[in-house]
C-alpha cells in the first residue's frame, strides 16, 4: 500500500473499474502494494487505508472502486471509501 496524506484541495472523487494487481512484495513474498488496472490501462494506486488493504485479498479480481483520486510523484493514487466486486 502506498501511505500518503491527501489534501483536501487536490482530491477529487471518481468511480473506476478495473482488475486488482499486485505491485509490489516483500522479500518474503507479502503483498506491500495493490493497484487498479483500468481496461483502459490506466493505473491507480491503492492507498494505505482499511478499505483498501480489504482489496488484497480480491487481487487479480473485477471490481469497481469509489474513492478520492489525487496525482501526486507517486502517481494516480485512490484513496478507497467503497467497493463492489464482480464474480
């Protein structure tokens, strides 16, 4: 999980669906960060949020994320307050 502090400003709130990633582990194999792939490739980070560390465990799955999106050096990041997932 990416951990940032969104400012309020920046926010603005968005509805994606994508496919759920793995971007990054630890030496052990731990999942660290997850991200969202859009269908049409763009690529959210999940923030370090509790919503968003419930997404590891539906990694390589649909769904669709509603949350507050902000750019930042680390990228697109979504910081996730609901989420649907499509079986």
């Amino acid at each position: 999980m990416i951990r940032t502090e969104m400012r309020k400003s920046r926010k603005i709130h968005e509805i994606v669906t994508g496919h759920i990633v793995v971007s990054a582990r630890d030496t052990d194999g731990s999942i660290l960060a997850i991200d969202l792939i859009t269908s049409n490739g763009k690529n959210y980070l999940i923030a370090d949020n509790p919503k968003g560390e419930q997404l590891i465990r539906h990694v390589g799955s649909k769904v669709t994320l509603h949350g507050d999106v902000e750019k930042n050096s680390f990228g697109t990041i979504i910081e996730v307050q609901e989420y649907e997932v499509f079986i």
